[in-house]
C-alpha cells in the first residue's frame, strides 16, 4: 500500500514530498510469551525490524517510530497492537529499529493457524499493515530540526523463516529410568536437544507430546516442562513415560524410532494446542540402560 500521512501544519514544505512505500518488512527475531494469564493476549518484541522503501524523496535521519500494527496470515487479521516508540535509523531506503517488549491481541482460532504453519512449515508469509509515527531530524531550512509524522500508513508482506516440524531433535543422554510396579509404567528422564530453525524465540510454558510408534500406537508421552525454545539449539530436559511393555523391551535392545505428535492435552493455552497439533517429528531413542 502507498504510505499516506499527516504532515505537520508547520511543515508546509515537506507536505509534497513523496514518503515512498514499503516494498517488504523483515525481522532478525520475534519474541513472543503465551504464558500470559489471558489466553487470548501474547507479548511480542524484536531485537531488529527493517523496512524497506521502494522509493524515497528524502534522506532525513528517522530517529524514532512507533506503530499500530495487524498481523495477517492468509486473509485473516491474527494479531493487532501498538510498538512503543523506539530509537530508529534511516539509511540506503531502510528504516531499522527496534521493537520493545509490547503486547498484542490475539484472535486465538486464526493465530493457532498461523501458528501452526509456523510450527510445520520451513517458511510462512504474513503481511503487516498499519501505520507509523515517526520523529525525523533535518537540517533542511524552513523545517524545523525535528518533527512528528504520524498517521503513516503502511502495508508490506513478511516472510519468517518456520520450525519445519523440528527434524532434528536428538536425544542426547539418559539421567534415570524407573517403573512404578502399580502401574507398569516406566519414566524415562532424558537430556534431550531441539534445534529450533525458525526466527521465533519462544516461551511455551509446558508442553506434552504423545510418543507414537511405526504401527501409529500411542505407547507414551513426552513431558517438556517450562520450555523456552531460542533460535537454534535448545537443550531440554524430557520426562518420558512408556505405558507399552513390548516397547521398553525393544529399547533395552537397541535404537527405536517414534514420532512426537501434538494432541488435544499438548497444552493447556487452546493457542498452543491448535499450533502443535499437527506436529509430527522423528525421535528416536537410544539402547537404555534397564530401569533399577
């Protein structure tokens, strides 16, 4: 969308200047919390966001922003909320800042999607629309040295790089193995790694996943407590419960590969379980050591 904006009344000379449009926003990270008591609230910040011009009329240092700003994710409005202002620069058509820690309301159906395409998918598109205040600096006469533009409006497409089902989770070490002899079940705590690819940092809180074997049966679960998954490697401890005999067998012989699935109990924000819900990811478990 053509950017639009409400120029200052004392700022006659620079109402006939062409502000450009964004040709696409990107972000080095985005941070989002859904351990926050509302459900239907996440907090959101980002290290860098960068937008970039497709055309510019002027080169006036932008020395702060601030922006009300709609997620969108396949037609539907995921998120909207207000940036606080933040210091910014302007250089080369690229305006940079920053994104404090700010929160954005959710529409819990349409962001567990868009969640959700992130979780599977090695990429997903948004678009960002919304509009800017910006406080730029000039040395330009009959302007003064610094002015607010507000109302800037803005409509640009992103592109986040997604978790493509985490492939590469690694179990990395055994710690203990028990069996409760009421039950039958065993608890398997591990050290585990879970490679995250995508450009999300992100506080999960608890999350279950349901361990799954080649014949599609469900033989145990897989226990994440007070998960924060940071870009790249994340070490993780798992609690693991094998409800299935034969299988504990199996693994006191050697390797068995499973899938980690999401389910209806992955988590008990409904964001959550709509995101994980069609995860689906290798795990394989090395030879134990039998349980004492």
């Amino acid at each position: 969308g053509i950017i639009t904006s409400k120029w200052p009344t004392d700022c006659v000379a620079a109402a006939a200047i062409d502000v450009g449009i964004f040709e696409r926003i990107d972000v080095a990270d985005l941070s989002i919390d859904f351990t926050l008591a509302d459900h239907n609230v996440v907090s959101f910040s980002s290290s860098q966001l960068t937008a970039k011009l497709i055309s510019v009329g002027f080169n006036w240092p932008v020395t702060e922003s601030s922006q009300h700003a709609n997620f969108e994710h396949d037609g539907n409005v995921v998120a909207t909320g207000n940036t606080i202002s933040s210091p910014a620069t302007f250089a080369n058509g690229i305006i940079s800042t920053t994104v404090q820690k700010t929160s954005l309301e959710i529409h819990p159906t349409f962001f567990g999607i868009a969640m959700a395409s992130i979780i599977s998918l090695p990429k997903v598109n948004l678009t960002i629309r919304g509009t800017v205040d910006a406080t730029l600096s000039t040395n330009a006469p009959f302007i003064p040295k610094s002015f607010k533009v507000s109302g800037i409006g803005y409509e640009a497409p992103t592109t986040l790089k997604g978790c493509a089902n985490f492939p590469n989770i690694v179990f990395q070490s055994q710690v203990s193995l028990t069996v409760d002899p009421a039950t039958g079940v065993y608890t398997l705590t591990a050290q585990i790694n879970v490679p995250n690819p995508s450009q999300l940092i992100m506080t999960l809180g608890d999350l279950t996943f349901q361990l799954v074997d080649t014949t599609n049966l469900v033989v145990g679960t897989v226990l994440l407590t007070s998960v924060q998954l940071n870009m790249k490697n994340n070490q993780l401890k798992a609690t693991i419960k094998i409800t299935n005999k034969s299988t504990y067998d199996a693994l006191l012989i050697g390797p068995v590969t499973f899938t980690m699935k999401g389910f209806a109990d992955t988590s008990t924000n409904p964001v959550l379980v709509t995101a994980f819900n069609s995860l689906k990811t290798p795990f394989t478990i090395p030879k134990l050591t039998p349980a004492a």
